[in-house]
C-alpha cells in the first residue's frame, strides 16, 4: 500500500486543505472520496474504505473539507463545498490522467459532489459514487434533496442501507427509478453510519464499487 499526503489548494481566498493518496499495487480507477458532516478525511470508517479500495485496485484521494480543516462545527456552504471538490478532482485528474476518474462521497460530501455535478458538465468525473445519500433529515422524510440529481447525465450508485435514517428505503429506491442513469445496492439492515449488527460492511461497499466501476469502464 502507498499512501502519498497532499497539500490541496482551494482557492486564494479559501486557502489549503489536507489530503491523502492511497493507492494499491496497481491503479484501474481513481476515486475522490469526500468525507461526511461529522467526521473528517481520518475517520476510521473513510481511512477503512479507501483501504479497502485500493485492495480492489482502486486509487483514492480523501481531502477535508475547509470546515473540518479549521475544526469548525457547521458544515461549509455549497459554493465552498463545491470549489473544495473541483480542486481534488483537478487535482486525481492531473495526478492520473490516463486512468478513469469517478467522484464520490460519504453523506454530505456524496451530496455536495453530486451537486457539484450537476452544474459542471464538462467534468473529466466518468461517474459519481454515493455512500449513503443523505436524501432528508432524521424524521423529515422528503426527496427535496435529489432535485439535482436529474442534472447529472453521468452513471450515479447509490450504495443505501435498508435502516438508513436519512433516507428512507421507500423514497430513495423512488429516487433512483426517477433517474435513467443510477443504480441502487441495497445493504440490508444497515443505518446511515453501515452498521448492521456486528457485521462490517467496508468489505461488501467495497467490493460493490469495484463491480459498478468495471460495468462502467
């Protein structure tokens, strides 16, 4: 396993953000990973899947966000969130040119990589990678969330479990039938954070990732 840190510049204004490379003994893909609302680029369950990834081939770029770089509680607004996400998809792109980029993000960053997305159709990203779409709040179901995702013309997998508190099974299995270009995996029993009893489901998101990209590809 090689695992390279970087120094990710955002913007002038923004500034500079970490970042962290791991690849595995060769590269297929090349995947941004954006971490969730609550935990940075080292939470144990981003630093396991891009493991986890990189066993199957996969090359990851995991990056904080600005807010979690300057330890701040509230979460970026979009125009940041996005600007974070363009540089680190510049940044694999740049990196790995000759390899096939996807984008992808855990809860909120899936959602502001999503977003971003939307509005960028001239994005080298072949496809977006959704580890737990954050579709409503807890007890609020609504599909207000995924309006974007009807923007996106790229291949999208939602990877959801069955007990996901911010997305209800129901809503966002009518969300990907409303879209022509997603997929659906369904991880039984799992809540927002893919924890299911004491199984560890890193190992099975992974291998669903390694399956979806080369149908892709």
């Amino acid at each position: 396993m090689k695992v390279t840190p970087i120094n990710l510049h955002v913007s002038d204004s923004i500034g500079d953000v970490s970042g962290e490379i791991m690849e595995g003994e060769k590269t297929n893909a090349v995947l941004t990973l954006a971490h969730g609302a609550g935990a940075g680029m080292n939470h144990s369950f981003m630093i396991a899947l891009a493991d986890a990834l990189a066993l199957h081939h996969i090359t990851t770029l995991r990056f904080n966000f600005p807010f979690m770089e300057k330890k701040k509680g509230r979460p970026d607004v979009p125009a940041v969130a996005h600007r974070t996400i363009e540089s680190a998809i510049s940044f694999a792109h740049s990196t790995f040119p000759d390899k096939p980029l996807f984008a992808s993000g855990k809860s909120f960053g899936g959602r502001m990589s999503s977003q971003y997305l939307a509005k960028s159709p001239d994005t080298p990203v072949k496809g977006v990678i959704l580890y737990g779409f954050p579709l409503h709040p807890a007890g609020k179901p609504s599909v207000e969330r995924a309006d974007h995702l009807k923007e996106i013309s790229l291949p999208m997998l939602f990877l959801q479990g069955t007990r996901d508190e911010l997305a209800l099974w129901d809503l966002i299995n009518t969300v990907n039938d409303s879209l022509s270009h997603a997929t659906l995996q369904k991880l039984e029993g799992a809540d927002h954070a893919f924890k299911a009893g004491k199984k560890n489901l890193i190992p099975d998101l992974a291998q669903f990732t390694k399956e979806w990209i080369a149908t892709t590809i």
